[in-house]
C-alpha cells in the first residue's frame, strides 16, 4: 500500500467485502481507510482467456 501511495495512486482496491457477521471486522478494517465499497462482478471462464474490462 504505501508503495502505490508513494507513486500517487488514487484508488487501491482490497478485494471483497462480504456480507455476514464473520466478515464484518474485515469489511470494517477496510472501510477504515476511508474508501467506499462499490459493486461489481469478476468472474473467470476458461473460454475466454482475455481480459475485458
């Protein structure tokens, strides 16, 4: 992380947040940042091997 600060990065993206009780200290962790938590869906198939943003 202070890697990509020191290179003025202005988003780092944690990963998932996850609902349920046994996840809310991690979501709580990351939100301490002061980021926000924002949709989206990633999958893999292995029919397409390229990426598409």
């Amino acid at each position: 992380m202070l890697y990509f600060k020191e290179k003025d990065f202005d988003i780092y993206d944690f990963g998932t947040y996850m609902d349920g009780a046994e996840f809310q200290g991690l979501n709580k962790f990351e939100l301490s940042f002061g980021g926000e938590k924002l949709r989206s869906s990633n999958y893999f198939s292995p029919t397409c091997m390229h990426y598409i943003p």
